[in-house]
C-alpha cells in the first residue's frame, strides 16, 4: 500500500488502524467474517474501472471480454454450490438482492408475511423506514413465547388470515433451524410465492449443515459476506421461469453498473466455498457456537431458546440487571466485539435491548476451536459479573488469544513496512 500510503497518509492510517483492530480483538459479530487474501486481492483490482451495465454477452458499452469471464464464473459456481437454475450476482448488497425480488413479483401496497423484527426478522422484512415497510403491507409473524421457535401453525394461521402475495423466511438473528419445507406448503395452500432470506445461514446451506431452501422457494436471497465468508455483497438464485423478471428488475430497474471488482471477488468465494475444507470450517463454526453456548449456560446465562442450531447464539440479559447496550460496552473495553440484539419479547426498546447476539464464523476463520469457545465463556463472564478487579487479566487473556491465531500475519507485515 505505499501508493495509498503516499497519496493519503489519513485513509491509509484508518486503515491500518482497522487491520490492527480486527487482529487485536476477538470478533463475536455473528454478520461478520474475515476474507482471504485472494478475495481481497480479487476486490481490489483494476475491475473496478470498468463498466458493464447488462449481463454476459449483453452488454451496453464494449470491452467486457475479461469481466464477462469473471461474472459466467461467479454465476457457474453459484449454481453449483447452491445447485440453482438461475443465479443472478449483480445486487450490491443483501438489501438489493431482497428489493429486487420485492420490486419484481409485487405492487405497492401487495401484502407480505414476514419475520417479525422483534423476533430476530431484518430491515428488509418490514422495518418501518425501509422500502419493505414503506411500500408493502407486512404483516409480522414471530416465535412461541415459551420454545422461542418459530410456530409453524400460528403461521400458517395467520397467512391463512392475511392471504399474502409473497411469504419471507430468514432471520437475522435466529438461533434454530428453519423448517423451509413447512414454509413451501404453507405458500401452497394460501396461493403466495415464497422469498428465502438465507443471509446468515448461505454458508451453512452451502455445505448440507442446514436443511436446503433452493428447492423448496421461487427465490432465494443472500449476503455474500456472512458466514459464506465472501466480499460485501448479495445474491439472488431463483427458478428458471423467473430468470427475465429478476435480471430486468436488477439492472436496469434498481441498479446500474454491477461491482465487477467484487463480483470478481464472490467468483473467488465460490470457489473456496466448493472445496472439502469449507464443510469442515462450517462444521467447526457450528460446533463452536454450540460449546460457547454450552459454556455460557453452564455459568449461569439464559441463552434464547436454549441454545444453537447454527453459527450464532443469543444471551438474555434481563435477570442480570444489564442491557445489551451496556454488555456490548463492556465487551469492546476489553476487546470483545458483540452487538446488543433485542430477543424475542424484550421489555427493553431496540436502543437499549436485553440480549446479546454472539456468533462464530470470525473466530472459526481464525482457527479457534471448542478450547477457545469455553475460554471465552469464561472472560465474557468475568466482564459481565462487573468483576472490575479480573478486567486486567481478562485484556491479557484477549491478546493472549488473538496472538496465538494471527490474522492476515503477512498483510500486516506489508502494511507496516509501506
Ligand atoms: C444481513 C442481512 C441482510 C442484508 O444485508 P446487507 O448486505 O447489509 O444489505 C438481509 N437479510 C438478512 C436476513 C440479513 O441478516
């Protein structure tokens, strides 16, 4: 990065401030993941000056030999891996992927059945200040208030009652399996078509460690940067007979030019993603996320539904007299780095909350195993009994930890010698 270095020393200082920071602290965001060093090289190349507005083989301006070599392998591997009949790469972000399915099959003001936000649903399923909640007429559903899962008959009641156009299943912060088969027959009997918002899970599915929603829904959505550990972006697969519908809505409808330096990038991830060791990482986030619940419970902590099906795990809080906002506080003072989420029910608003979502891709990408995860159970206790007297020991354990599985050992390397 000497050129960054010299053409501007403050971005180039932000981020080598950023690589220290995630080498140095121990990520427990259950959205977040670390990329290769290919994915980074990939998304930093000369694609990005190129544009190339259209599909392969289509395209408005000429010159696109080389990206439309990158985008047929992007789509070819993604179909592979999710074993799709149409993938389209294009959408910027998890957020545009759902908006074009939106924007695609629906009217303004067309009904959708969707997770409840409170409940662990995202933005996109009909927050109030979203496109979803803006445009379209959504009505929540949300779990059992004693299991914490979701209630397949009280769905279905309620599509039954609210004859939805569109179904959406997918959660943000949704601890258990979900049941797509249930979701698809539900869609049947009411007439709605059915969006999986695979987002956090796509890396589970990827590699069998979650039951499979391309067969089941007309569309399926995703994030790239979860835990299917590629660069910032998103993903539509869906059935053949709505390819046309989905690429027009995409481009020219709610995008231009596609990221062709990322969209290079996800071809990178997808290979990655069809190797063996991909499965065994997937398989050690699960284990790991199960043992750092395990861990938690056995020092006393509610965890939300009781425990963890998948990569990511939630605290309740509300019978240890602190907030989210406040434990998340606490956890970055030391170097842990988890977010406040509200849990099913909370009493406490969004601002302030009464869970904590932990999650294990990162962690996992850097080599921890079941030994990590109990280990820090054990910190994240010291730090939320507000044990002042153990928070020096818990800062060495931190560093100790993050030491013994480096990071990007030799970006940091190139970064300090620039
Ligand atoms: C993260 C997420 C998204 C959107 O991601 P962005 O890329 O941040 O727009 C959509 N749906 C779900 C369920 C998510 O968890």
């Amino acid at each position: 990065m000497k050129y960054l270095k010299k053409t501007d020393p403050q971005i180039f200082k932000a981020i080598l401030g950023e690589a220290k920071r995630q080498d140095e602290k121990l990520e427990l965001i259950a959205s977040e993941n670390f990329v290769s060093r290919a994915i980074i090289e990939a998304e930093a190349s000369v694609m990005t000056n190129k544009y190339a507005e259209g599909y392969p083989g289509r395209r408005w301006y000429n010159g696109c030999q080389f990206i439309d070599i990158a985008e047929n392998l992007a789509i070819e591997r993604a179909k592979k891996l999710f074993g799709a009949e149409h993938v389209n790469v294009q959408p910027h972000s998890g957020s545009q992927a759902n908006q074009a399915v939106y924007f695609s099959m629906l009217n303004v003001g067309d009904t959708v059945l969707a997770m409840d936000l409170r409940c662990g649903g995202h933005l996109t399923h009909g927050h109030a200040l979203n496109f979803s909640g803006k445009h379209f007429n959504i009505i929540p559903y949300g779990v059992d208030r004693t299991t914490e899962r979701l209630d397949y008959d009280e769905i279905r009641r309620l599509a039954k009652e609210a004859r939805p156009k569109m179904i959406l299943a997918g959660a943000s912060a949704y601890p258990r399996i979900i049941d797509f088969r249930i979701f698809r027959e539900i869609c049947d009997e009411v007439g709605a078509f059915l969006l999986v918002d695979m987002a956090h899970i796509a890396g589970l599915i990827a590699c069998g460690l979650h039951p499979d929603p391309v067969p089941e829904a007309e569309f399926v959505t995703t994030t790239t940067h979860k835990t299917l550990r590629g660069p910032r972006s998103g993903m539509i697969l869906c059935k053949k007979q709505f390819a046309k519908k989905i690429d027009t809505e995409v481009f020219p409808g709610i995008q231009g030019g596609p990221l062709m330096h990322v969209i290079a990038a996800k071809a990178v991830c997808f290979k990655e993603a069809l190797k063996p060791s991909f499965k065994k990482y997937q398989g050690q986030t699960i284990k790991n996320a199960k043992t750092l619940s395990g861990a938690l419970s056995e020092r006393g902590y509610r965890i939300v539904s009781g425990g963890t099906d998948n990569h990511l795990l939630l605290i309740d809080l509300s019978d240890k007299k602190i907030t989210g906002k406040d434990a998340s506080l606490m956890l970055d003072k030391v170097g842990i780095v988890a977010n406040k989420n509200l849990i099913p029910f909370d009493k406490q608003n969004a601002n302030l909350t009464s869970g904590l979502r932990l999650g294990t891709p990162a962690l996992t990408t850097r080599g921890m195993k079941e030994k990590e995860m109990t280990d820090i159970a054990e910190l994240i206790d010291i730090v939320l009994r507000k044990d002042t007297k153990g928070l020096d020991a818990v800062k060495k354990k931190v560093k100790r930890l993050t030491r013994r599985f480096p990071l990007y050992k030799d970006l940091m390397k190139d970064l300090e010698r620039a």
